[in-house]
C-alpha cells in the first residue's frame, strides 16, 4: 500500500538538490511509470515527492561540436520523434522506440529511464528476499526463477539486469551524463555511470542522494550510416529485452573503422566491450569477423541454470546487429 507524502515543484536544478538533501526518503520524480508503481507495492518509501518536470530540462539542444544536449526531463517520445535526433543518431530513436508502450514512452523522462530498476521478478515482491531492495537478506534469483537473469558481470550478490533500450544505445555512442550536485555540476561518461553490483547491488549507479541528472549530452558522431539495434524479447512488443545489441560502424572502402558495440538484458549495466571493437577495426564486415567479434564479448559469460540460453542468444543477437548495420536494415 501506498504510504503518505508530501508534494513539492522544483523551480531550478539547485533547488531540487536542495530539497532532496532534506530527508533520505525524499526523492524526484520524472513521468512516474516506475517510481509510482514501486511505491504502491510498498518497495520505497518516500517523504516527499520533488517534482522535477518544471525547471525548463525539457529541451533538446544542438552544441557548438556538433553534438547534442538532451534535457533530463525529455520525454521518451519527443527524444525519438525528434527531427535532428532521428537524422544524426537514427540509433538511438529505434532504441526507444523498441522500449515499453506509446503510453509509457509519453510520460518517461530520459533520466527516469536511466534510473529506472530492474525487473528481477523478486526485487518487485517484498514477501522474499533480495539483496537490492533489502541488503544482506539473500539473492533468491540466483537459485529461482533466473531465465531474464544476468550471464556478465554478475555478482554472489545479485545476478539483476539493468532494463533500459535506450540506454544501450547511449552507451554505444559515448554519451556523458551531467549531473547536478549539492555543490557543485559534473560531467562523467555514460559507460561509468551505472555499476555492477560487486556486494553493494543496491547501489545501481553512482549518483549521491542529492544528486540529479540534468541532461545527457551527445558527442558528434551518430553512426547514422551504419547502425541498428536488434532486441530479441518474450514478445514482439511490450517486453524487455532478453537481450539486444546497439552497434554503429564507419565503413570506408569496405573496410571497418571505428565501431561501437553494447549489450542490453544482459548485465547489472549497459554492457560495452572494447576488446570486440578493437578486434574488428580495419577488418572486413564478414559474419565470420562478426561471430569472432561476439565470441569475445561473451567469453567470460556465465549462465544460472534457466538463463543458459542467453548466452548463445546474445552472441546471435550481435552477430545480427552487425550483419543489419551495413545497411541500416530495421529489426521489425
Ligand atoms: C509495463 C512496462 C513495460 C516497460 N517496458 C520497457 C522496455 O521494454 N524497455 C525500456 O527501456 N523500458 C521499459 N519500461 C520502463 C520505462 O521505460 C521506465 O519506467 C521509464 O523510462 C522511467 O522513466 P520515468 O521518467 O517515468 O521515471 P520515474 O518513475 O519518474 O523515475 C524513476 C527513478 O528515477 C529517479 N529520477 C527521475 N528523474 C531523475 C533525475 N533527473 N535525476 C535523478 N533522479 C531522477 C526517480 O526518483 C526514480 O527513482 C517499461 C515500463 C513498464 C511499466
Ligand atoms: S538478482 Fe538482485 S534484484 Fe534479483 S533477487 Fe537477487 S539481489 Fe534481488
């Protein structure tokens, strides 16, 4: 059941550390299609609610680079639909676009969907145990119910994935996360801000309580050429993924430049390796290099018995990716 709270409209980003530094269960809200839905199965208490969709980071805003700056507050929707975004990173629109309902595309924020839980089955019941929600009382998934569990980067603490499409894509294409602090603004790259869960799997990220996310700015290049995202899932639409992959590649003379390469459903984070990418510079787009590409990644994989198949699932998935990037095929 749902606990009571008090609700509050931030005016700027200072304002909004400000009021969360106050109490510890004081927390902002994006579109609310997940912080809402754990406070109503009584997972998260929270003392007051700081609206944060009013401080003016609902813009989309072109940087002197080049790049872009996304505001915080952009909805899931606007990001993907926007014009220059679907021009200059075609990869990250079809990324959103393969993530949860229009409905729900409305109303996430692109912070919210960064900051977004996962879904291990147990985390979202508060009748079991689960190192995440309640430190210390033991990972039932890692014995259970595991067949969307992690096969990388897992911990003896916690095998949970991090959910998000877009994500995979923003970690693709070295994105940066800018952050608003009690004290101060930071920058950091996007594949440094989620973690994995070591024996702290509580700690999905690395943002401090009175901190927020003000934007996510992206650097120049897109990989508009060559590019996909492929999302192998339960079901066709509606369902998060069991794995995906976000690729994008230059391709001069036939030959492979730099490419980019992350796995979604498959780790505590957006999963990068670049030993993958390094391995195919200058090589040539062939489904032999590919596989070669996606054995390296998945090497050090590990499956808990349900989620085995993940393994190979993965690898196909990018070895698809691949192949579909030459010629920006889309995954229907
Ligand atoms: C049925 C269903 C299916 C879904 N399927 C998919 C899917 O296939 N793929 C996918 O990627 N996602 C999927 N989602 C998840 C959805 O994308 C997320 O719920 C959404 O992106 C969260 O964004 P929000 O703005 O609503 O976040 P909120 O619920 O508002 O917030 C989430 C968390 O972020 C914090 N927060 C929000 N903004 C900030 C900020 N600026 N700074 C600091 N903290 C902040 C909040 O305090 C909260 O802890 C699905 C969701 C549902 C309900
Ligand atoms: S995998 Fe993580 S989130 Fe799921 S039960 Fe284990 S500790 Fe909890």
């Amino acid at each position: 059941m749902m606990s009571d709270f008090s609700f509050q409209r931030a005016k700027t980003p200072k304002e909004a550390v400000i009021l969360l530094g106050l109490h510890k269960d004081n927390k902002v809200i994006g579109g609310g299609t997940n912080l809402l839905d754990m406070m109503k199965e009584g997972m998260t208490d929270s003392h007051e609610i700081i609206d944060i969709n009013r401080m003016g980071l609902n813009k989309i805003i072109r940087n002197e680079d080049g790049g872009f700056l996304i505001g915080a507050s952009v909805t899931n929707t606007d990001l993907a639909y926007h014009k220059e975004i679907e021009k200059h990173y075609p990869l990250l629109s079809k990324a959103i676009l393969k993530g949860a309902s229009p409905q729900i595309r409305n109303m996430a924020t692109t912070a919210g969907n960064m900051l977004q839980r996962t879904r291990c089955y147990y985390f979202y019941d508060t009748a079991t145990p689960c190192n995440k929600r309640n430190p210390g009382s033991g990972c039932p998934a890692k014995t259970g119910v595991n067949h969307i569990h992690a096969i990388l980067g897992a911990s003896e603490s916690c095998i949970a994935v991090h959910p998000s499409d877009m994500c995979v894509a923003l970690a693709a294409l070295d994105a940066k996360v800018h952050i608003q602090g009690a004290k101060a603004e930071k920058i950091i790259p996007f594949v440094a801000f989620h973690k994995l869960p070591g024996n702290t799997p509580h700690l999905d990220n690395i943002l401090a309580h009175d901190e927020i996310i003000t934007g996510v700015e992206l650097p120049a290049n897109g990989f508009a050429k060559h590019h996909a995202y492929v999302k192998a899932r339960e079901r066709n639409s509606y369902a998060f993924a069991l794995a995906s992959a976000a690729v994008g590649y230059e391709l001069n003379d036939n030959l492979l430049g730099d490419v980019r390469i992350a796995l979604g459903g498959v780790a505590h984070k957006p999963w990068r390796n670049t030993e993958a990418e390094i391995f195919l510079k200058g090589k040539l787009p062939t489904k032999d290099n590919f596989r070669k590409a996606a054995e390296i990644i998945l090497e050090g994989a590990r499956g808990y018995g349900q989620n085995d198949f993940k393994i190979e699932l993965a690898k196909r998935v990018v070895v698809r990716a691949l192949e579909m990037a030459i010629n920006n095929e889309v995954q229907l």
